[in-house]
C-alpha cells in the first residue's frame, strides 16, 4: 500500500464530516448542498480535492512525482516522556534533543500563561 493510498485513506474518512461555509453576501437564494456523495473515491483522480467551484480534480501521480517531504508527514515523533527516558538511558542524538529542548521550553511558557491568569 503506497502511502499515498494511507493520505487518501485519511483524506477519506475526513472528507465524509459534513464541512459547510457561510454563503458569501449578495448570492441569496443558492443553498449550500454539501459534498457530494461520500466515500466513492477513485484510483485515476483524487476525489474531493477540486478547490473551485465547477474544477475538476486533480489526477493522482506517481508516487515519484511527489516531494520527498510529503512522505514524513505521516510518521509518528516521540513524546516528551520517551525523549526522556531516552535520554536518561541512552542518550539523544541532536534533533531529538533539539525537539525535547523545544517541548520543554513550550510546557514552561504555557505554565507561566497558565499562572498569570489565576
């Protein structure tokens, strides 16, 4: 299963909550329909991903076509109880200790915020 299949998979199951905006001023009388039907999904386009009104969706590439980025969207990064215990047993290398340094420095911020409005 490329992982393009697990985005659309996702993209899916996303796409079947019912998303409706407020109509824009001046267009009364149109009604907001919804999405169309829910769950037919294809192999040749991505279903559901036409940004306008009335376009087309995009076909699906090749999965060599995509930037290498989009693949790590998906993989799962330590918590800041793991990237201690990893520290404290193994050590980190730098961008995990880097991503600690970060997760901590954001709990104390938020302590403060959270102590100043009491």
């Amino acid at each position: 299963m490329s992982m393009l299949s697990v985005i659309r998979c996702r993209m899916g199951s996303i796409s079947a909550l019912p998303m409706r905006m407020a109509l824009p001023a001046g267009k009364k009388g149109s009604k907001d329909k919804g999405p169309a039907k829910v769950g037919n999904l294809s192999k040749e386009v991505a279903t559901g991903c036409g940004v306008l009104k009335g376009q087309a969706d995009p076909p699906i590439r090749a999965d060599s076509e995509y930037p290498s980025w989009l693949w790590n969207l998906l993989t799962v990064q330590k918590g800041k109880n793991e990237l201690e215990k990893l520290y404290l047993e193994e050590g980190l290398s730098p961008a995990e200790l880097e991503r600690l340094w970060k997760i901590e420095l954001l709990s104390v911020k938020l302590q403060k915020n959270n102590a100043s409005r009491k």
